[in-house]
C-alpha cells in the first residue's frame, strides 16, 4: 500500500526574504551526497527470486510547491499524497514552499520544506535523522555506497538457496508456537499485560477514497507536559475529539474506543522499520481529568507487552519466508476486505526530532510536523511531532470518515486546550 512519509519542516527568515526553491534545490543537491540513505534505492530481483537489495542513486528530486501563504500550505502537502515515490528510481523526494508568510511561530517570511520518504527506507526516527543530517549546517562529504552483485547473478543464488530457505522457514515457524503459548501462559499468569480486545469499526474507519485533507495544530510543548509525557496528553486530547466528534454526527461510539498507537523498539541490524502497533483505550464516558493517567496506564502496559523478547521469536519465521513466497503473499492481500474489529477508530504517531537547531540558508527552523498514511480501514490519523519547544498536532483525513475536517480540527483544538489545564 503506498505509505510515504512526509516530514514537514518550517524555517523562519525573519525580515529577510529568504531563498528561492532553485537555491534549496543547489543546496540539496550538495548535500545529499553525504546522506548515506539519500544515495539509495531499491533494486528488486527479476521473478522476485531474492529480497530486493540497496543499490546506489544518484537522483535528486527537488520540486517547488504552490503555497504562499500558510493557510494554502495544508491543501498543498495534502496533494502531494498523491503522487508516491517510485522507490526502484528514488525513494525520497523534497518538496520546496518559499516565501511562505503567516506561518505559526514565525517572525517573518518562511521557507515549508516537506521531505517526501518511502517506509520502506526508514521509519519515523530513521526519516527524522536523514532530515536533520540534510539540514544540521554539517560540512557536506561523500560516502561510500554499497553496489549489489547484478540482477541475475542474484535470481541465481535466490534459486540456489530457496530450499535452504524453506527448511529454515519451517525450522522457525515450528519454533514460534512454544513461544505463541508461551506468551499465552505468561499472560494468563499475569506476567504479561493481557492484549487489549478489537473495537468495531465506526464510521472513522471507513475506507478512503482519493481526497486527503491535513490540519496542524503547533503548540507550545509545555502546554502538553501537564504530569504526563506529550504522548499521553496528546492521546487524551484525541479521546475527547473522536468521541465529541462520534456524537455530534451522531455516530456511535463503541465502549472500547480504541487508538492504534505506534510504539518504537530495539532495532535489529539492518533494520529500517523498527516499531510495532499497539492498541490503546481511549476511555470514552470517562471524566476528562481521569483519562491521562488511564491511557498511560494501558499505554505502559502495551508497550510492556510488545516490548517481549518471545514476539522476536515469533516474528523471526514471517522475516525468513524465502522474497518468492513473500511475494505471493502481498499479491494475495485483498485491501478490500473489511475486519469485523480493528486495533483503533485512529491512529496516532508520536517522535521528537530533537532540537529546534536546523539551518537553511539563513532560516533557523521553527516546527515540525508529521502526517500518518491512512489504509484500508483507517480514515484519520494523527501525527504528534516535537521540535524544540514546539510540538505540532497534525491531523490527516479522507472525506470519507471526516467529511467536516475543519470541525473536527476545531473539536481536537478545544480538547488539547483542556487537557493543558488539567494537572496530575
């Protein structure tokens, strides 16, 4: 499914004028060679006989947006969901708005960069810093880069080794089920927080068409450490929208409203995408000054349950399926087919990118902010992204579970507003 990222940032300029898109595009594009992951793309094996290997890319794809004011900036990035990084060519691509006046935060006129990246290259934390190494001010320095063995030498050895690759398969499929019942054991042991139950779907989770609206709310990062992490205080704040949202459309709202939270973990060698999905209650009927210090509660226990070194175990036997089998089974996956229960009504994803200390050509940044692909059976999502002291609350959406964005935008601006006076 296509998931690219994008990693909006804002640079403010002050009174200056600040640069044109052609000279970002210079600066890029002397940059980029001393970004490791910027010089990759993915070479796949013909008749996917072998796992897709990194292969060198010189492309650097950097493209002017049309936005001149910040209110005509939300309408442009979502455009741009559009149009999906082919990922064999280049897997990234930035887009460039200059001159942008009225942005939040901002003292003068801004530069809105978006960093379009494919999952597939890094996840949230590995996208954060291929765009700070782009933006740190660094001396820029070429680096070497891997050059895989050609195509057909690597379907050869795919062939070559597929029954070794089956047999070691088999091995780790047998191996998981003592470590499934384990886990079971363990759970009903009460060593292991239980799982938290599917919730129906609501009218949020309808399948997305082709519209895609975003909102961003930039916020003050200490108006969301009210006693609790930004990331619980920002759940909460969804927890109210989404069920004040349900009710003014007179939707239902299930006892076991429920968010799909993306949580981190160890990263393996070699890996791109570390993190799982874990599902959180979001507590609905519940007075809002209790709700933060339940869905930390559940959240500390989801991530105590996913953070379990017998689910690497698990994991192992789908990682070792021979790229031919892999295959198939992407091929076989049916988007169309809808669950009778889903891990939330929305999803939310929460990183900090770490200082407010990024530099373009003159402009010192300001925010960021992130939007979390929509699928199937997930129309709204939320990205919770830190910069500094700034923390952007973005909201991405299809018109076919939020017909009314700018209602609901308004809902969760009211909520985070409420959940900043509370206090533990």
């Amino acid at each position: 499914m296509p998931s690219d990222q994008f990693l909006l940032y804002c640079f403010d300029h002050g009174t200056a004028h600040g640069p044109s898109a052609a000279e970002v595009a210079d600066l890029v594009m002397g940059r980029a060679p001393s970004i490791t992951d910027l010089r990759l793309r993915i070479a796949p094996v013909p008749g996917d006989l072998e796992h897709p290997a990194w292969a060198p890319n010189t492309v650097v794809d950097v493209r002017e947006g049309i936005a001149r004011t910040w209110a005509e900036v939300p309408a442009a990035v979502a455009r741009l969901f559009g149009r999906q990084v082919d990922a064999t060519v280049s897997p990234w691509r930035l887009h460039v708005f200059p001159h942008v006046v009225g942005a939040p935060r901002c003292t003068g006129t801004a530069t809105v960069v978006a960093l379009q990246v494919a999952h597939a290259l890094a996840d949230g934390r590995r996208a954060s810093a291929i765009a700070r190494a782009l933006f740190d001010g660094a001396p820029a320095a070429p680096v070497p880069v891997f050059r895989p063995l050609p195509r057909a030498v690597r379907a050869a050895r795919g062939v070559v080794g597929l029954p070794a690759a089956l047999a070691r398969t088999v091995a780790l499929g047998l191996l998981s089920s003592p470590a499934r019942a384990e886990i079971d054991r363990r759970t009903r042991a009460g060593n292991l927080p239980a799982p938290v139950p599917g919730s129906p779907l609501t009218v949020l989770n309808a399948p997305p068409d082709a519209s895609r609206d975003i909102r961003m709310l930039v916020r003050d990062s200490a108006s969301l450490r009210s006693g609790h992490t930004v990331t619980v205080n920002a759940l909460a704040a969804v927890s109210l929208a989404t069920e004040r949202y349900l009710r003014r459309r007179g939707a239902a709202v299930p006892d076991s409203l429920a968010a799909e939270v993306m949580v981190a973990r160890e990263r393996r060698h070699g890996e791109r995408n570390a993190f799982g999905n874990v599902s959180v209650p979001l507590y609905p009927g519940v007075p809002p000054a209790e709700r933060p210090a339940l869905i930390a509660g559940a959240l500390g226990r989801a991530r105590a349950r996913a953070g379990s070194p017998l689910w690497r175990t698990v994991g192992a036997a789908e990682d070792a399926a021979p790229s031919v089998l892999a295959s198939m089974g992407v091929r076989a996956f049916d988007p169309s087919v809808r669950p009778e229960t889903m891990a939330g009504a929305t999803v939310l994803s929460s990183v900090h990118r770490g200082p407010s200390d990024l530099v373009l050509l003159g402009g010192r940044s300001v925010f960021t902010a992130g939007f979390p692909a929509l699928s199937p059976a997930m129309g709204l999502t939320h990205g919770v992204h830190g910069l500094g002291d700034a923390v952007t609350v973005s909201v991405t959406s299809s018109r076919t579970a939020v017909p009314d964005p700018d209602d609901y935008a308004e809902l969760l601006e009211a909520a985070l507003d409420e959940v900043a006076q509370l206090r533990a």
